[in-house]
C-alpha cells in the first residue's frame, strides 16, 4: 500500500522508496526524541515510539547492524576482478545514514570499471567523492592494483564512513600498500575554500553554497557519535582546497545527487579536482591524457529536479564537456555483458558462476535506469 507522511507519497514496494521512508523515519525519531529530552512532553515521546515502531515494522537494511559482504565483479572475459568478490563494510542505519547500503549506482558503475567497458587503466590519481560503503573506489583500486603510481583517493565526511572504506580497502589488500588512501572531505568546507582561494567573481559566488538542511545538518551532529561508536577515536587526514586544485586525472561518484545543493557543489568540485590536459606517462610528447569526470545516479522519480540541476549545473561550467551520457537497468547492462561473453566462446566461462547468478537474482529486484555521465577536461 501507499502510506503519506506529511504530505509525501511514499511507495513501500519500490525498494528504493523504501528505503528513503526509513531515513525519513529515523530523522523523525531522531528530532522527536530531541525534542521530548529538552521538554519532556508525551507528545514528542509519542512521536518517537510511533516512527521507531515503523521502522521495526518496514525492518531491512534501517534497522540491522554493521553488516560485512561480498560483491562480485567480473573483468571483461568474465574472469573474477577480485577472488570472492570485493569485500565492503556497510555500517549500521543510525551511525552512517544512507551511506549504510551499497546502492545499484556503485554496483553499476563498479561493474563497467572491472571489465573496462569504462576504461580507466590510464589515470594514476583518482578520487571518489561520496564514497559510502566504498564499493566503486574499491573496485577502482582494484582495476589499478600494481600500475605504477596509481593511487585511489576516498573521501566521505561522516567518520564512520571513512572507517569503512579503510576497512574495505585493508581487507581487499588494497591500504597497506596505499593502492587506496580514505581522507575526510566535507564538500560545502571545500567549497568555501575553493571560494577563498579563487579571485574569480563569480567563482566566489558558487562557492556560497547553501547548506542542505534534509540531510547533511542533522548528520553533522552525529558526527562525534558515529566516531566513538565505530571509529574509536580515530582522526583522518582532511583533504584541502589547496592540496586539492588540479591533483587527480579521475573524478567517479555514484548515487550523490540527494539534494539540490548536492547538485551545485558536485560540479564545482569536479572543475576544481580535475588536473588540466597533461602529455601521457612514458608518452612521446603527442599522446595526451585528458581528466574525466564520471557519475552514475539513479533516475528516482522523486530526484528529477535533482538531475536536472546537476545536468544545468555542469553545461554551465566552460572548461568541462560532455561526452558520452547513457541510461540503462542493472540487468540490461549484465545482460549484454553476459551476451557478449557467450558470442565470443563456444561454451560460456560463467556458467558455473554461483556469483553470476546470485547478481542476476539480484539485479531482477532493482527496476531503476541508472544514468551515467562520463565528462571531460577541455
């Protein structure tokens, strides 16, 4: 059935819907049992009992624990990217939000990097912005794993994120040999230093962004909570504006667009980390290596203005362009691959592949077109 909450039609058989009503539940719970603490009014304990009872009743990812799992993903003539799948850690619901589930944007996008159907063997720096449970950085790590120089920063800025991306990346091998380097980054501070540094009008007046008060707020506040439960105190380096200006060659996101200011700042982040046009490593001085920025978002139909204003956003930014914009299903996007794959072998290498057939079952569940943009320096 459809249920309405303030207003918002919430559709409890698509999964995505789902999930974004038990967010919405758990902020309730969290602001009513604020409120009833300062002022011990019934009415905002009644609040509190009424949103944590649904969010037991709608169950799932919202109310587990720290969660630790497997995905796999393939090279292009099916061959496993990693033996057993690469290993993430999803933390629970009430420490890391929506960053607690590895969304299809990540697994889509992670899947396209692993068999090269997106190539990036030839960047060296790279850095993933919103990384949650850190699948696509990790996945990128992977791909670049013993290429010379290659280095895959990722950044999130609730510290029980950054946690779980520094344990996804020591338990794929990928952290001691610093093949991956999480780093704190809270994308508005990051625009306000690119503002401070620029002497560009209007440079200064994008970075005034204003803050999302739906998400990022109430996530600030827990930040100190998140980092004694799960992260033991531990500090992460921060990455800077100044560090930051022209150091990577790779931008990749996936499922970032939450708000409208998200939106907004994405672009100007990807405009201020990506490297200008530089000659190759090892090139003759005629070959070129030009930055690339890539996202994956989900076509959600209550995120439709967030899209729009993220597409508006980077037609407007001069020094990047746009070459290549797809839409497609987790499952038509396998599909093909696996297609592929039979064409050019007599007896297919995947059909004896449990993993191949737990994502196909997977993927059958998730019904969103995935939209992915890939941009370049110009």
């Amino acid at each position: 059935d459809v249920e309405v909450y303030g207003g918002y039609v919430w559709d409890l058989d698509d999964k995505s819907e789902r999930q974004w009503c038990l967010q919405w539940l758990g902020r309730t719970f969290e602001w009513a049992t604020k409120k009833w603490m300062a002022n011990e009014l019934d009415e905002w304990e009644r609040v509190a009992e009424m949103a944590s009872k649904l969010t037991s009743e709608l169950c799932g990812k919202g109310s587990s624990g720290a969660v630790q799992r497997r995905v796999p993903l393939w090279r292009h003539n099916g061959d496993p990217l990693l033996a057993g799948g690469i290993a993430v850690h999803e933390p629970s619901f009430v420490h890391a939000d929506v960053g607690c589930k590895t969304w299809g944007a990540a697994i889509l996008l992670a899947r396209r990097i692993a068999r090269q159907s997106i190539d990036i063997s030839m960047f060296r720096r790279c850095i993933e912005l919103g990384s949650g449970t850190g699948l696509l950085g990790l996945a990128a790590g992977c791909a670049l794993r013993g290429v010379e120089g290659a280095i895959v920063t990722m950044t999130d800025y609730l510290p029980v994120l950054i946690q779980a991306a520094r344990k996804g990346a020591q338990r794929n091998g990928l952290l001691d040999n610093g093949a991956v380097v999480p780093k704190r980054m809270d994308w508005f501070e990051m625009a306000q230093q690119i503002a401070a540094l620029s002497e560009n009008q209007e440079q200064q007046t994008r970075g005034a962004i204003s803050l999302p008060t739906a998400n990022y707020l109430d996530a600030v506040d827990r930040d100190a909570t998140a980092a004694g439960n799960e992260w033991e105190g531990r500090v992460e380096p921060t990455l800077g504006a100044e560090e930051s200006k022209g150091a990577f060659d790779l931008v990749i996101a996936a499922d970032v667009l939450y708000e409208v200011e998200h939106c907004y700042v994405i672009a100007l982040l990807a405009n201020h980390l990506l490297a200008t046009i530089k000659p190759s490593i090892g090139g003759d001085g005629e070959s070129y290596i030009t930055p690339r920025f890539i996202l994956t978002t989900p076509l959600r139909s209550t995120h439709w203005r967030e899209v729009a204003a993220f597409e508006a956003e980077m037609a407007a930014t001069p020094t990047m362009r746009l070459v290549s914009r797809d839409d497609t299903t987790r499952t038509d996007d396998l599909d093909s691959w696996i297609s592929g794959i039979c064409d050019k072998h007599s007896v297919t290498v995947l059909e004896n592949d449990q993993n191949l057939a737990r994502a196909i079952d997977d993927d059958d569940d998730d019904l969103l077109v995935y939209r992915t943009y890939i941009y370049e320096r110009c």
